[in-house]
C-alpha cells in the first residue's frame, strides 16, 4: 500500500487506483508536476501527448472555476516529461486543505520529486505590471487554514537552490522575473482598498490558492518553485469597471510565452541541481 503522511488524508484505495491508471500511460516517474492556475494549463497545449480525465482518477474531485480543465497532461518540456494539473481546488470552493493537496499527494505517489505551483495573482507591489512573472520567495498563510497545526508544518519560505538556479537561467534566457512574497488568502472575493493597503504590508502578489499545495509538498520533503502571473494591478484608487475573472484570463494569456520558457528554465536547472 502506497503511504502517505498522517496529516494529509487521502483515501487509500482512490490513491491507488488513480496511480494505476496514469501508469497505464506513463510507466516513468515525471521529472516535474505541475499545478495550473487559472487559464495557466494552455501555455503548455503545443507539448501535450495526451490527457488523462479527473473522472478517470477516483483521488481527483472536479474543480468548479472557470479555466481549470479537469484533466492531468502528460507533456514534454525541455526534453523531460512533466505531468500538469490542469484543475485545482480552492478553499473558497468549500474544500478542506486535505483536499487541496490530494494532487501534490498523487504526483510525489507517481514519483515526481519536483513541483511547480502557478497562479493568477493580484500585484500589491506598485512597480508590477499585468503580465509580469513572480517567484515567491515565501508565502503568507492568510486563509486561517493549514493541513495542520503550524508549529508541525516546515515554514513556508521557498528561496532554495533550485529556485536560485532557475532564476539565474531565466535571466540568461532573457526572461524577466520578479521576486517576492505570495500572499494567500480566503477569496473567492477581491480585494477592498483597506485590505490593499494591509496586505501590502506583508507581500508583493496576492492570490486564493497554492499555500495549501506548497504545504503538501513541503511536508513530502519535495522540492517546491511557486510563481504568479500578475493578472491586475491593485490600486488604492477606484477602478472605472469591476474587476471580472474573464480579465484575469485574458491577462494569464497575455504571459503564456514568457510563462513557458520560465518552466523550461526551471527544468534545466533542475537537472544540474539534483539532490
């Protein structure tokens, strides 16, 4: 029987049926996984080989927000095979952080060592523009959820040599990224102006998902790259129009490129950084 951590609970069987139908597939353990925020899965569409259906993996609920596919692709990027989430769960939906992880759970099950945890994210920081990259360095648990109690969880700071690496590549492929603190936080509602002006206190980028997934995969002991796609900026001034989640789309579309040659960065370095 696959094992699993005591504070991430997952049914057992449904672990196990959900490997063996990958593996149907896949009978190689993927150099990354990767987890896809909103409209995020699509920067990878030109390098799928097939897709997998979340109804065909008992462990995976469907996620209900628009721009998650609810699907696992298998692809390839820089030469290596990665497997994608392209549908994720968010404590606003009414998911307990438990269920959150249960794909972080599943990749490190299919022997995937290495995750790369994306988002669409509001800038806090004013030197950010819409379409920008960030890398978090750490992330603010701002949800007052946890898969456990936090004195047992490893801090969530991510700075780790991998990261490091896959900064340093980006800046030698000419792909500009920032760096900077990932604020997590309930949702599913933006954000007021006095929250603005709090949570700019605390981070750079602001979003309703990954500190639960960056949990997990801390807690398995596995390497953990979190990075935003800036999708509006937040501004103590009033905006003219609402912001929709249809414009939070068009902007993660607008980074796609930039997105995908980040991650093949990431994969590279990966390779020469290994344990």
């Amino acid at each position: 029987m696959t094992q699993h951590p005591e504070h991430i609970t997952v049914d057992p069987q449904k672990l196990e049926r959900s490997i063996e139908r990958v593996r149907r597939d896949l009978d190689t353990a993927p150099a990354i996984g990767i987890i896809a925020g909103s409209g995020i899965a699509a920067a990878f569409k030109d390098t799928l080989h097939f897709r997998i259906p979340y109804q065909e993996l008992p462990l995976l609920p469907s996620a209900s927000v628009p721009g998650h596919q609810n699907e696992l692709w298998v692809v390839t990027i820089a030469d290596q095979i990665a497997l994608i989430l392209a549908g994720r769960y968010h404590i606003y939906e009414g998911r307990t952080p438990a269920e959150i992880a249960t794909p972080v759970v599943l990749l490190h099950a299919l022997g995937t060592r290495r995750i790369l945890l994306t988002n669409a994210a509001g800038g806090l920081n004013p030197m950010l523009s819409v379409g920008d990259l960030v890398v978090a360095s750490s992330i603010v648990n701002m949800t007052f959820r946890s898969l456990a109690s936090e004195s047992r969880m490893p801090a969530l700071e991510l700075a780790s040599p991998w990261y490091h690496a896959t900064l340093e590549a980006a800046t030698t492929a000419g792909v500009r990224v920032g760096e900077g603190t990932y604020v997590a936080v309930h949702g599913p509602s933006y954000e007021t102006h006095s929250e603005i002006r709090f949570y700019r206190c605390l981070g750079d980028c602001i979003g309703m998902s990954t500190v639960h997934e960056a949990q997990a995969a801390r807690y398995l002991g596995m390497d953990v790259l979190a990075v935003s796609i800036i999708t509006n900026t937040l501004s103590e001034q009033p905006r003219k129009e609402r912001l929709s989640h249809a414009e939070v789309l068009a902007a993660t579309l607008s980074a796609h490129q930039r997105l995908s040659t980040f991650t093949e960065c990431a994969l590279r370095s990966a390779v020469t950084h290994e344990h």
